[in-house]
C-alpha cells in the first residue's frame, strides 16, 4: 500500500491503526467535549488522553502546556499575532506561514545561518527540518546566537519521524497529517501559557482556542503520536535505507546536484538535473505510478521561484530542474531502487530530446 508515493513532506497517508481509533467518535461517541453528559465526558477524557501522549511524544512537562489547533500554519501565526510589537526574526529557509507574516509585519528575516547573525530579539521562529531540502537546523545554537528571549520552533517535519523534544523551547508548533494523522489536526506547545487567544468563541482548550473540539481528529493525533513513539527507531532506520537506494541511484546521472546545506532528515532528498523541466520529470513518474513533487506543497500552484532554493543561492538553471522526493514507512526497498531506475531513465530522455 502507498509503496510508489514519495511525497511524505506534503503529507503522509493515514496509519490505518489510526482510522481504527478515531472512527468511534464519528458514529459511537458523538459527544462535544464541552458538555456534562456522559458522551461529551467521553469526548473530553478522550481529549485528555490524546493530550497526553502528544506531551510524551515531544516531552512536555506538563500535558496542558499543549493545545490543539489545525496545525502548525495556525500554530505558527498565533504565537507571531502576539509579538507583532515585539522584536522578531525569521529564518530566510521557513514555511510561508512564517515568511508571509515577516514579510508582512516587517519583520527581520535573517541571513543565512552561515553568517553572522544580527542580536536582540523578543523571539526568532525556525523550523527544525527543513520542509524542502531538509537540511537539520540546530535551533538552539541559532537562539544562542542571536541572543533571542523566545524561540518557536515548527517541528512539522520532524515530529514523529525524528528525536523532537522540547527542551527550551518557548513554543513548538506540528501538523499531524505529517505523521500518518488525518489532515486539519495539529498542535502548539507552550512552555509558559502566556499567548492570547488566537480564535476566540466558546472557551475551548482550557480558553485558549476558540471552536468546538475535533474529536475524533484530536484522538487520531494522540493515536499517531502514541505509535511514533513505539516506531521512532525503525522508522529513521527504513527512511535511512530508503534515501540511500535512491540517492546511490540519481548520483551516477550526470550535471545532477544534491540540495540543502549541513546534516539532513533522512525522509527528505531534494536533487536538481541540469537541462530539463522538473514539471516535466514529475509528470513521467507520475504517468509511472510514482508520487513525487517540485518542493512545498502549499505553494506548489506558484510560479514563483522557491525562496528556500534562492536562499540557498541556486541558479534559475538548476531550480527549474529541481525535484523533491520524501520518504514514509509506506515505500519499499524494491519501489525505493524503482524509483531511481525511472528517474535515471526519464532524465536521459527528456536530455536526448532537446
């Protein structure tokens, strides 16, 4: 199942265990969280569970320093919608929910991390995996070095998939559909509780979040995290040996290019061919049955150019032949060494024809 979709950055399929999980508060436990009776008692101590095991998975102290809300998007402007006043800087390699706000609001967007940083924020937002090259950043370094008084960290990338815990982190925001939850779930971590609310309505998340609670979403969260947990080692081990096969495979094709800088996650391999359309290489392996993509998929129906890929320096050359392909506990082996065969195929046809 799912063995040719290599598009896991974008999203990930639902962990059947998962399905299984959630499905009762559909039909069986249609409670709202909110209310005395005992459905909506069951809703809410369903809740609390998932609460939990959300707090085991990134090592919270506490299981109400987290509060659910649709992802790491609305997690992510939350925590910045309450330091428009303040100091703050951005990494020039996040998420457009990050740089659309910078760009906006007229924050700081850093230089690369290579250089020197400049000092004195309220808070600096990252992402501790890059959604696109997957270059590892080292968060706490760059807080260190910009000497900033906060830190949110976007962890949509690695929770589930990599070591993530909290450590001093001020805040940290992740979308479960990135982890083999369902779409439209995610959570932010507050280390002191301190933000204001972001929606504001009936008092839901202890009054932080307004909007009657997505049970049955929230308890496949907690599900998925609860499995991560129990999968963490063999899943970085299989996306390891998945990376591997391909790579070894698209390094033999000439006037081809790895992208992103420093350590990377092992689930993400972004690579350019010198000469041809990536659009064009994606449309082949998909007519091949295989799922692969361009880069980020929130901003796929863009046609501008990847502000990561331009952060990086990349030549207009090199990006319109750039190609991103994700790993997830789904592929194989044997769909990972199919891949690169076509890949090197495609690229040496799509070459012969010009």
């Amino acid at each position: 199942m799912h063995e040719r979709y290599f598009d896991n950055a974008a999203t990930t399929p639902v962990d059947p265990r998962v399905v299984a999980e959630m499905l009762p508060y559909f039909t069986e436990f249609p409670g709202n969280a909110a209310t005395i009776h005992h459905y909506g008692q069951k809703a809410k101590a369903a809740i609390d569970l998932a609460r939990e095991r959300i707090a085991a998975l990134i090592g919270a102290e506490d299981p109400s320093q987290v509060t659910f809300c649709s992802g790491s998007s609305e997690g992510n402007n939350w925590v910045l919608s309450n330091y428009y006043e303040g100091r703050v800087a951005v990494s020039p390699y996040e998420h457009s929910s990050i740089i659309k706000i910078a760009k906006r609001d007229g924050f700081t967007i850093l230089p690369p991390f290579e250089e020197c940083l400049p000092e004195g924020f309220d808070i600096v937002a990252l992402m501790s995996v890059n959604n696109e090259v997957g270059t590892i950043f080292d968060t706490e370094l760059i807080r260190t070095r910009t000497h900033s008084k906060n830190l949110l960290v976007d962890v949509t990338q690695s929770a589930g998939k990599l070591p993530t815990t909290v450590g001093n982190i001020d805040y940290m925001s992740a979308s479960g559909h990135k982890f083999y939850a369902p779409k439209g779930v995610g959570f932010l971590y507050q280390k002191e509780v301190n933000l204001k609310p972001y929606l504001l309505g009936g008092g839901q998340e202890m009054g932080r979040r307004g909007s009657t609670a997505n049970v049955p979403g929230i308890v496949a969260l907690g599900a998925a995290a609860a499995i991560a947990m129990d999968e963490l080692d063999e899943r970085v081990a299989h996306a390891t040996q998945l990376k591997a096969i391909v790579t070894d495979a698209i390094s033999k094709i000439s006037d081809t290019q790895i992208n992103g800088p420093g350590v990377k996650s092992p689930y993400v391999l972004n690579v350019s061919f010198k000469g041809i359309q990536g659009e064009t290489l994606l449309v082949e392996l998909d007519q091949a049955g295989y799922c692969c993509s361009a880069g980020a998929a929130c901003s796929s129906t863009s046609k501008e150019p990847s502000s990561v890929l331009i952060a990086l320096g990349l030549s207009p050359e090199w990006m319109r032949g750039t190609v991103r392909i994700s790993f997830g506990k789904f592929n194989t082996p044997e769909a990972a060494a199919d891949l690169g065969r076509d890949i090197t195929r495609i690229v040496e046809k799509l070459r012969a024809l010009k």
